[in-house]
C-alpha cells in the first residue's frame, strides 16, 4: 500500500515538473523586435537651453504666499524667445496666467491628436544644504552633464519636447494628426491650477486624444534584478492617493494623575495597528503586464517562477515585500505621517490626531481603505476623516494600444539594446487630470538612471548626463514621426 502511495506521489511530482519546465521553455519573449536608428545629429545649442531654463527659480511652495509670478514669466517669455518656430507656428495659449498649451495642427482633422506633457515647475532647495556640489539653481554644465533643480524633473522634458518641436519646424515636417504640448505650472503641488485647467480647456473643446505621454516612469540601469540591458518601465497606471486624519478626545488633566488611556495611547494603538495590517498584497493588472515581459527577459530559475505563477505566486510576493519598493508595487501602502497631541509636559492632553496617507493599487478603491481602517482599528472613539485632495488609482491604458505600440517602437528605435515593460508608477503625475481626454495614459520620460541616481530626484545634486538628454530630444522627434506621418 505504502509503495503504492510512493508510487503516485512519484508520477505526480514528475508530471508536476514537466508542467514546470514545458512553461518555463515555452516562455517566449514580448519584446519588440526593432533594430536602432542612426542617431540624428543635435545641435550643442540645447544644452545651453536647458541650462538656462534651470536658471530660472520657477519654485512650487504648498504656501500660496511664496509663488512667484515673476519667475514664471520668465521662463515663459525665455520659451518664447528660445522656440520662435513654435512660438510663431503654433497655435499657444496662456492658460490660467502661467501654464502653457501648444496646438500643432494635422493635416488630418479625422486622425485622433496626441498629447505630449510636461511641467515647469520645481520643487524647493534647502539653500542651506551643503551636500550641494554645485548652486542648485546654477544650470552648470560640465563635460558631461547639466546640473541643477529640474534636470531631472521635469524641465528637462519641456525642454526637450521643444527641442524637437523647433527641430521638426525647421526641417518643415507637417505631422498628419494634431500634437498638443500641454506644460503646467504647480504639478509639484498637485496641478490643480496647471494642468486641471489645460484638462478642462481641451475637454470643453471636446479633444479625444489618441494617447497622452507624460512624465512617469524611467529607463533602469541596472535597478531590475535580473534584467542586465538597460529596460524602459512605461506607466500604464498610476495609483491613487487618499490621506485620513484620525482623532480622539477625551478629558484632559493633570500628568501627575493620568487616566488608565490618554489621547495618545489610544491613538498610538490605532496607527499601531493600521500599519501592522496593511491591504493585503495582490498582483494587480499593470504589474502582472510587467512580469509578462520581463519574466522571459530574466535568468532560469526567475524565469520559472514568472512562467508559473499559478502555482509560485506566494514566492514571487514575498520577494516583493522583502524590500519598500517592491511592497509599494503590490498593495495599498500605509505611511504615518503627522502625529499631534500634547502642549506641556505636566498636562494630559485632551485630543491628538494623526494623519495617514495610503497610495491606492489600481482595482482598490478610497471607500474600501476607510471600511479597511474601521475594521482594523474598530474603536468608535475614534473619528475618521478623508483629508486635502484624494484621487482613485488610474484607469490600466491599453498595451494593445496604438500609443503603447509607438512609444515602445520608438524606445527600441533611439535607445539601443534596450528592453520594455508595461510598469505602475507609485508615485503620481499630472495625468491624473486628464481622464476625460484619453483612455490610453501613458507615463515615461526617457531618463537613463541607475539606483543612486533616483536619489537625485527631488534630491540633492540633481543632474543629466549631455548624451541623455541629447537622446530625450531624439526620443520626442522619433515619437512624433512614427506617431504622426
């Protein structure tokens, strides 16, 4: 009998590994088979461009009070002095006092336009910050880079879209399909008076756009584990983003005869227990994509796990949570992030509160983490309020899209030996105002970066290598042409 059970065991186990490998063999390749282009020659004019452009201190502060429209007027009037052909061809709105839109018309008014985005703003510098090597603000060039707050995010875009622009103007291309150039002014703080408005202005005149690009995800060196060439990640959702105040109140008093639970120590349970009990991690659609293509890109035994998720799913999760980055990518993340309660050491406070933000996975909804919260903390002394703007994760763009296909034919075209994988960006974009506009959103900036450079965004010693960004300008002309003839 016990042979017999051996036995079975035996023949399964064996039919069980041959299932595995026969996947693991099986397991073609999604990559775009695509020789690079010749590259187009640049002219040396654009890295003083975008030097110049960094000069100018186009600063979003969550203060009102700090905005200077100075600064951005500056730097609308120094595009329209550096671009005159598409100053002067296109047709350029001023919208909302500082935000510009660009409109390039087709010579085929049934072709559906494209969107190209960008944002002039930056983020703050800690002047006072001497891990500097540079002024931040001093657009240096070097033999091999541009320096200075926006190199990276995202004047570096804006620039080098109109690089090509003015580059297709003066070689006299006339694009079949409609482009817009749609720059905001305050992405860094949510684009509610930037892009939002460029949303409405084009969905009022009732613009459906092919597809829009913005800002998003990178070109990885290096970063993927596994993945030695270079690997292009393109956004094709975005999460969302919701923050919650949680309060208590109870009576105060005197420290030397406190109550068995203060305002604090509920509250601390509380936030102690939301972040031991986060969503539960799940493979949502943009990251399944993802492994889609990069699992038969990765070496054998990934390979095999990837090729059999239906049976190794648990090994690829806890891969994912072992490290801030990967958890970010398969669930509902939870982050404390204010705390407030006390004035004096000698007296109980009567209230605290605590603010919770969570970045929603595409599928998981703003209603679902406040049920998650009520049931986790389950304490009716404690109130539940949504906080500042929320927004639900993105809709999943289509990979079968005729964006996608162009976008990563042109990657494959300008940047060569380089890998592509549909991706989720975790953090969040202007694109998220313009839903009504599109249905295929797409979320890549033609970066080369390496791990310790990503520090570098809204970091110290922000800065592109002159060959990068050379090729970011190359990327957009490549785009256009195989987006537009």
């Amino acid at each position: 009998m016990l042979s017999k059970i051996l036995k079975t065991i035996g023949i399964l186990f064996a039919l069980l590994l041959i299932i595995v490998l026969f996947n693991t063999l099986t397991y073609k390749s999604k990559q775009l088979q695509l020789e690079a282009l010749p590259s187009v020659a640049i002219t040396e004019n654009c890295i003083q461009h975008l030097s110049e452009a960094v000069q100018i201190k186009t600063v979003s502060y969550d203060e009102p009070s700090k905005f200077d429209s100075t600064a951005f007027n500056r730097l609308i009037s120094y595009l329209k002095k550096t671009y005159p052909l598409a100053d002067s061809l296109l047709d350029k709105k001023i919208i909302n006092n500082f935000s510009l839109l660009y409109k390039w018309e087709g010579e085929d008014a049934s072709l559906k336009p494209i969107v190209l985005m960008g944002h002039m703003d930056v983020v703050p510098v800690d002047e006072e910050n001497k891990k500097w090597d540079f002024q931040p603000f001093s657009g240096e060039i070097t033999d091999q880079f541009v320096c200075g707050r926006g190199t990276l995010d995202d004047k570096v875009n804006v620039i080098g879209i109109l690089e090509a622009i003015e580059m297709l103007l003066k070689e006299n291309f006339k694009p079949k399909r409609t482009i817009y150039l749609a720059f905001g002014h305050d992405e860094e703080i949510g684009g509610q008076n930037g892009a939002k408005k460029i949303a409405e202005y084009l969905e009022s005149h009732h613009v459906n756009a092919e597809f829009i690009l913005d800002e998003g995800m990178v070109i990885t060196k290096g970063i993927v584990p596994g993945i030695k060439p270079d690997l292009a990640l393109i956004g094709i959702s975005e999460k969302g983003y919701l923050s919650v105040e949680l309060s208590v109140e109870t009576e105060g008093g005197h420290s030397s005869m406190p109550a068995k639970e203060t305002p604090i120590g509920i509250l601390s349970m509380a936030v102690s227990k939301l972040e031991k009990n986060p969503m539960p991690p799940k493979i949502s659609e943009p990251v399944q994509h993802f492994l889609d293509y990069v699992g038969p890109e990765m070496p054998f035994f990934s390979k095999l796990a990837f090729a059999n998720q239906w049976l190794l799913k648990p090994v690829i999760i806890s891969k994912y949570e072992a490290s801030n980055s990967g958890n970010a990518t398969i669930r509902t993340t939870t982050a404390l992030t204010i705390f407030k309660s006390g004035l004096k050491d000698n007296v109980l406070p009567s209230n605290a509160s605590a603010t919770v933000n969570f970045r929603l996975l595409p599928g998981e909804t703003a209603d679902e983490i406040i049920t998650h919260i009520e049931k986790i903390i389950n304490d009716p002394r404690i109130k539940i309020k949504k906080v500042g703007y929320a927004n639900e994760a993105a809709s999943v763009s289509d990979i079968n899209s005729e964006g996608f296909k162009q976008i990563e034919k042109s990657i494959k075209q300008v940047f060569k030996n380089t890998l592509t994988a549909p991706s989720l960006l975790v953090g969040a974009t202007d694109q998220k105002h313009y839903s009504k506009i599109s249905t295929n959103l797409f979320r890549f900036l033609p970066i080369i970066l390496e791990a310790e450079d990503l520090k570098r965004i809204h970091g110290v010693n922000e800065k592109i290598s002159i060959d990068n960004f050379k090729d970011i300008i190359r990327f957009y002309r490549q785009l256009i042409l195989n987006s537009c003839k």
